[in-house]
C-alpha cells in the first residue's frame, strides 16, 4: 500500500520529511530536527529583513 496519510506523521517544514510526532498530541514537532528549525527561523529573519528594506 502507498499513500502519505501514514498516522501521525507530519512533513518537516524545511525539507519536507516526514517527521514523527509524538502521542501527546499537544506537542508537535514541525521539523525534523533542531538544526531545521534553525535554519527556517533563520530564513524566516532574512525575508522579514529583506521585506522591510
Ligand atoms: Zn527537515
């Protein structure tokens, strides 16, 4: 069987990998790992600046 719904998987907000979640369902993780929420909120920053410019 194909398919992406595969229960509680979540695509990381920087590359897009499936990222497990863990079963409390308030704490969700959104990257794969720390290193890519870094860099998101990073980029994040440079847009914001470079927006403001
Ligand atoms: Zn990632």
């Amino acid at each position: 069987m194909g398919g992406g719904s595969a229960g509680r998987v979540r695509p990381c907000k920087w590359c897009h990998a499936p990222v497990r979640q863990p079963r409390s369902w308030w704490r969700r993780r959104r990257y794969c790992s720390k290193r890519h929420r870094r860099w998101y909120r990073c980029w994040q920053a440079v847009w914001t600046f470079l927006d403001s410019l």
